[in-house]
C-alpha cells in the first residue's frame, strides 16, 4: 500500500509560456537563493507539519527528481490538468491534501490558517484567498457564508484573488473523474467549497523567462540575479558582456562574447544556445 499523503505539489506542465528555457529544466526546476521552486513550495508544506509530500512531472520528469529530495515524484505522461493531477493522492488522503503551485515563489504561507478554517468547516475544498490586488487574474467571489461562488457568478463578498493554496478532503478527491480534469469543471459538484482570506503575503510567479530575470534580481540579487538584467544558475559561469540572458546549469559561454537574449546551458558536454 502506498504511504499517505500530506501535501502536493503541482508541478506538471508543458512550459509553453517559459519558451526555450523547459528545453533545459522544468519550470520548478530553476533555482532562486540557490534553491529549486519546488523546493520552496516543499519547505513551505514542512513549515506546517506536513511530511510526507509528493509532486507530479510531465516536462523532464528525470531533471524534476534531480532536484525533488524527500518528495515523492508522480510521473504524469499524459497531462492530466488542474484537478486530474490530484488523481495521485487519491485513496491516499486520511485528513487533508494541502497543494500548492511549485511554478511560485512564496516565503510564507499561512497554510496553518487555511487547515484550521478547512476542518472547522468541514469543507470540501478549500481555497487561500487575498483582496484580488488587480491585473489579468481572475476574480472570485463569495456569498455571506465563505462559499465559494461558481466562476463568473459575482456575490455579495469580493473579489478576492486565489493563491494557489488548498485544501482537499478526500470527498474532493473521490469526486474527480478518470482521466484529465480541470477544478473549474469541479466545482460545481463540490457540496462546500469554502473561501478562507487573509492578508495578502509576498509571492511571485515564475512563468515566463523575463518573469525569471526580474525575480532573480529582485530576491536574489547576490545570486541568480547577480549579473544585471540576466539570470545565472548555481551551476553557471557568467563570463563576456550579457544583455537579458539565462544562465543555465553548467552554462559556460567564451569569455569573450558579446551576446543578448539568448539562454545557455551545458548539455552532453557541450555548452548550448537557444534564443529566448
């Protein structure tokens, strides 16, 4: 039988929107202050008691193990979406499935808030919520008993904005069909799915290569942002004059090259250049 799962971490995907950089590393694969995304999302779940965790990978599954100690990896050839990658915690789950999106950077989380308004509940899902802070994402609204209202129907409490945090109970779990499946086709079959919402915390999203660039040099500027307006990988040696490049792992570009927009990766021996 396999173990129980406390928390999951969605870490599948195509990386359509990072372009040339998942033909190097999977979206949750690129570092920040030296540590993997998914990582980050890991030690967040730890942070609250969470031990045993597990994600899913579609996008070099091998290079997401590489970097996944002490997570169990959920090969997912077939991408199985937003709900349906839930399919590998289910049967799994004795009390709560917290997930997160491993593609996010966060420090904190008060994932200790969203279990504790989960069991009190006694909800069927749970979603973190902050004031929506404006921009392309969204809105969710809520009606006055923290339901979560199904998507474009705007209530009386809103519009808040969701993180990414949640909590599945195992009824959540046993409603998700075979095969892929998104949570907006879920929910309205979810008998309470509740809103918990807080204050809004620091958080960025990592999905494009400039998106990377920007984090880089914002949380990590001794780091992977040390070299301005490029992003440089633990691994990489940021040598010649550089404009809006990735440094990849192992990257080692002549020392006297003059290049722009373009991502370096070591691969097979070899020291390889794609545009961004």
């Amino acid at each position: 039988m396999p173990e129980p799962l406390e928390g999951f971490l969605l870490a599948a995907g195509l990386g359509l929107r990072m372009g040339t950089l998942s033909q190097c590393l999977p979206k949750p694969a690129w570092t920040l202050r030296g540590r993997p995304l998914l990582q980050w999302g890991a030690e967040l779940l730890r942070r609250e008691g969470v031990a045993r965790l597990a994600c899913n990978a579609h996008l070099w599954p091998e290079r997401l193990r590489a970097v996944a100690d002490g997570i169990e990896v959920c090969a997912e050839p077939q991408l199985l979406g937003s709900a349906g990658s839930l399919l590998h915690a289910r049967g799994r789950v004795e009390a709560e499935l917290l997930s997160w999106n491993a593609d996010v950077w966060a420090e904190a989380v008060p994932f200790g808030r969203l279990r504790a308004a989960h069991r009190e509940a006694r909800a069927t899902l749970s979603w973190l919520l902050i004031p929506h802070p404006g921009g392309p994402w969204n809105p969710v609204w809520m009606d006055e008993q923290d339901r979560v209202l199904p998507k474009d129907v705007v209530g009386p409490k809103g519009p808040f904005h969701f993180t990414g945090a949640a909590a599945w109970s195992p009824e959540a779990l046993a409603l998700l069909p075979e095969g892929p499946s998104e949570v907006n086709d879920l929910r309205p079959r979810l008998p309470f799915h509740l809103g918990v919402v807080v204050e809004p915390f620091a958080w960025r999203e990592v999905g494009t290569a400039d998106a990377l660039i920007a984090v880089a040099a914002e949380l990590a500027p001794e780091q992977e942002g040390r070299l301005p307006g490029c992003y440089v990988h633990p691994t990489a040696r940021p040598v010649g004059s550089l404009t809006r490049c990735v440094l990849g792992p192992r990257a080692a570009p002549m020392a006297s090259i003059t290049d722009s927009d373009a991502l370096w990766f070591e691969e097979h021996g070899n020291q390889v250049r794609l545009g961004l």
